[in-house]
C-alpha cells in the first residue's frame, strides 16, 4: 500500500479508501490509484479485507466421504447455494472419525468460517459452543447434534424404514433381516429402531441372527448376508440400511440360488436397470444439503430464534426386489 | 492482543512470541500467556496468523461437478493429500462455464491459496499468469491448460477410445458410432480423434451420420442414439464419451429391440451387475486426483523445473456389452 500511495502522489488513508471503496474520494483519485494498483500488479487480498469487516464469505462443509454417492450431491447443493450468497466453501471428509471430525471443524474456525454445516462423526459437539458462541453460524444435517442444541435437518429415517419393512411383510415374508451400518452412527441406529418397530407392528419375532450392524465393507456384508441366508431359520428377505451395503447386498444376491427379496435405505444411479430393479426406500441428498445451507444463511443474514429442526421424509420406491414374494 | 498482554502482565510483543511459537519467551511467561488466552476464551486467528508467514495451507480445486461420481473420487483424493500435508481445501464447481472457472479460481487467490488444482473449463488460462507469476502453485488435471504452460495430468484420452474401439471392430463390427460431450471440452474432441484414427487404422468409413457431439442431457442423448439405431445404414456398435452418456444410452438400449454393443469411456459403479455386463475403457480418477496433489505439493515444498506433463493410461474391461456380435 505504501508502494501505492507513492505512486499515486496520494496519502496511505486515501488508498485504503478507494480500496475499501469508501466515500470521499474524487472519481480522479480513484482513477489514480487504480493505475497505480494495476502497474504495481497489486494483488486484491480477501484474508485482510474480509477480517476488516468481520466476515470472510466462506463457509466449511464437514461430512463422512465426499466420494460416496450419497454425499456428493448433498456438496454439490450446499456449494450452490453458497455461491448464490457469494460464499466460497471449505469441505472435507471425517471418515467418520470424531477426532477427525472435530480437527477440520475447528481448522475451518481457526480460518474464520462464518458458517458451518457438519455431517456429524462425533456425537458430542460440546467443542463447538465456544464457536458457536464467537458467532460462527452451525448448521447439522443428516444426523443430529451431539450433547448440545443446534438447528438440524434430518431424514425421519425410522420412518423410512418402518414403510420399507412394512412393505416387505406386506408381500408376505415373516423372517425379514436387517443389516446396518456402525452403531455408533445414529442414522444406523434410527434404522434399525424402524426395523424394530415395523416387527413389532406385525407382531413378527426378530431372531438376534437377522439382525447385524457394523461396518460396511463388502467382506463384512458379504459374510453376515451368507450367515443370515443359510441356517436353519433363513431370512426370505432383507431391509439393508445404505446404499454402501446394498451394492453389496446385490452383488450377494445375484450370485445366490434363490430369490432373496430386497428393499435398501437411499436410491443409487441404475437401481432402476439392475434385473430385478432394486426397490428403495429414497432420501433427497441434495434436499437435504440445499435446506441446510438456506437455513444456515438465514442465520447468518440475522435470523434469530431457537435451533430448528427440519424433517425431511423418505419415500419407497418399489421396482421388483422388494416385490419377490418368500421362497422359503 | 491487548487484552490479553494487559492481563498477563506483558507487552504486545511477548503475546505476539507466544502466539507465534518463537523463542526467547521463559516458560512461565508462556503459561502466563497462555492462561490470559484462555481467560479470554481468545480464538486462534489462522488468517492473519498464516497471512504473516506467507502461507496459508489452504489450497484449491475447481472441477466441473462435486456430484458427478468422476470427479466425487477425484476430489476426495485431492483431500486426502491436502490432509497430509495439513492443508485445507476449498472446493467448487465450474459446471463447465469458463466465466464460472475464472471467477472461483480468482476468488480462491484472493483468498490467498497457496496452489490451485484445476479441471479446465475454459481454453484459456492466461488470467492465471499474474496469479502464478506471484508464487500460487497450479496443476491442470484431467484437461490440459490452455493457452499457457502448466504442470497437467491427465488421461490418455485417443489411445483409450482407440482401444476400445479395435475392440468393437474385433468383434465384427463395421459400422460403429460415437456419441461424445461437447466439443469444445478437450477431453471430448481426444476422444472424437481415438475414434477416427481407430476406425481409418481399420480401413472403416465414418458416415457424418454415426458421429455425435452435445450435451449429456438424457433427451440429448436418447434422440441421437434412436437416429443412429434408425436408417439405412444404423449402427451395430457404439462407443460412448463419458460415464454420464453411457448411463443413458444403457437405458435406451435395454428398450431396443435388437441386441446393440456398447464401450463406454469411465467405468462406473454396478457396471458388472447390469445384464450385460457393460464394457468401459476405465481411467483412474483417485489416481488423477492423487498424482495432480502429490504434484502440487512437491511444487510448494520447492521442486523447480520445467512444467511436467503427467499421462495416466485407461484400460478396458471386458464385461460383456462390448463383446456382442453385429446383429443387423
């Protein structure tokens, strides 16, 4: 700025004026400092001038895998909306690891993010009161916030589960799996509470053998999914609880001798081409990134009030997996 | 800072040695410091803080679509490097508008990153050489840059469609189409080129008919394909441009009447399952992501040289679609 103002034959205020587009400045000024600028290569510097006002327009976006299918629509929303408020935006993965989880939380603090919109890992965000305190905008989606209170948007994924699993009894199977994600993960945790509920509506018994959570490698899938197929009281059907685990579920399937009926949590590209088409219980990832994101930069325009949480329903989808009547 | 240099009882330069880790501060102080700090509930300011030392371990990543799953593993390899180097990442998407481009990659230096990794929308990047001249590290990936030299990695784009391609031509087929993106992405007219320069090494004509280039959408790509299957002189093969294309063209296919063999380029999720197996030429995008970051960061640790220049090669995979025999 010094080499600037020396240019231009004017006072350092003057330049951080025009700079600043500030008033009080005579269009001749502004010109000259402007070629000043331009010959010296001066390059604009948001860091500064941003923390000058307080803001950065940046917001950091947490969640478990920016490869999974699920997810990447979900950042695709968020980042439009941020765009359409002139935001740039940080991401990164958890992994689904709280530590995780909470280092790149509080990097993208330590960055001055105004706003946050966290996929949690962790299921205490107590960490984050200081933060949320000093003004940083919280939004949670997908799962909710851990120990404390925060505006959150959700799938009611019990519900979604109890149609799906209803939907499998309706078409007559009376031992029915469930195989779920880690239950640590709370969305794994709500399905399997709306697979619960779905038996018990139906007065069906659920045997601990149908039931299995845990990571969603295909090895462990594959292995539970044959535990669950052979014994001597087979499931004649299966609710599988993500999308991970019903690309394996159907690679299972495919390869075993007899119809297996079929309804998975999430839609997938291609579900619909696969013989049998796969039946699903479908969530809108990018509904869900697109509410969080608006409702964080009503927050940040000044919206006041108590935390909200948002509900967002799941809905079936049936295209024949989850149609196959019990064979055994 | 003065604050908390008033409450720990030491100057401003003291806090300013603590906050920066130098030396020549007595461990006493540094408690001192530090206990002001917290007293204070003082946040750790990461821009100014980096802003002083020149670095921001912050980098950026412009491609053309977070949720399109090409890129979805790209980008999350991207993180996984910028993680292990301790840097940050911001992301976004062109939607294959250069204006859209510049603006996010302009908006990104001015928020001071150190390198930027780029998924070319535009065919120009002159706009970035005040940017590079002024120390922000660049890697062009998956398409080349444009008029200015940069370090790029990408995929052998002719010599996979080539491949693929003889493959078809192996397997009988005379009169083979080709349905690609829109030419002016470089990927696109890459692969146009493979696929002429296959079928002259094969002594095949191209009818203009067989041969189309536009946009992904669905409606797009489904009326192109039904002129080609049409006529007098219908296609009995295709080769597809990108992942998005084959997913409509598998839909229109399992419609058709008569069996139609197809080669997509980009393998995709499921792509065994569907009935036939559907035959790509894969390319690697966690690799293309993973190779751009490595090189990115050996530029910012300081490897001097001249630009590199980084082909990663695809390979077929033999699933079943490519391997039908012409029917017609």
């Amino acid at each position: 700025m010094k080499d600037v103002a020396a240019r231009a034959g004017v006072g350092l205020k003057t330049v951080s004026r025009v700079v600043n587009e500030e008033a009080g400045v005579t269009e001749t000024t502004i010109a000259r400092v402007q070629a000043a600028i331009d010959a010296l290569g001066f390059r604009r510097n948001d860091s500064a001038r941003l923390l000058r006002k307080g803001r950065t327009a940046s917001i950091g976006l947490v969640l478990e895998d920016l490869a999974d299918p699920f997810y990447a629509p979900l950042s695709r929303a968020v980042e439009e909306v941020a765009r359409a408020h002139a935001n740039l935006l940080f991401t990164g993965s958890s992994a689904e690891d709280s530590a995780r989880e909470q280092e790149l939380v509080l990097a993208f603090c330590a960055r001055r993010v105004d706003g946050l919109i966290v996929v949690p890992a962790s299921d205490d965000h107590r960490y984050l009161e200081p933060e949320m305190a000093a003004g940083v905008a919280t939004v949670f989606v997908d799962r909710p916030a851990g120990q404390i209170t925060a505006d959150e948007v959700l799938t009611d994924n019990a519900g979604g589960v109890r149609e799906g699993v209803a939907h499998l009894v309706a078409h007559g199977h009376r031992r029915i799996g469930f195989l779920g994600d880690r239950p640590h993960i709370h969305t794994a945790t709500e399905r399997l509470r709306g697979y619960r509920e779905a038996m018990a509506a139906a007065a069906l018994p659920v045997h601990d053998s149908w039931v299995s959570m845990g990571p969603t490698a295909p090895d462990r899938v594959r292995s539970e999914l044959e535990r669950m197929l052979a014994g001597p009281e087979p499931v004649t059907a299966l609710f599988v609880g993500n999308n991970r685990i019903t690309v394996t579920a159907v690679r299972v399937l495919a390869r075993y001798g007899r119809p297996v009926a079929l309804v998975g949590f999430d839609d997938f590209e291609l579900a619909d081409l696969l013989r049998p088409g796969i039946s699903v219980i479908a969530q809108d990832p990018a509904l869900l990134g697109r509410t969080a994101a608006r409702l964080l930069f009503r927050r940040l325009d000044g919206a006041a009030g108590p935390p909200h949480r948002v509900e967002l329903s799941g809905h079936l989808i049936a295209r024949g997996s989850g149609e196959i009547p019990p064979t055994h």
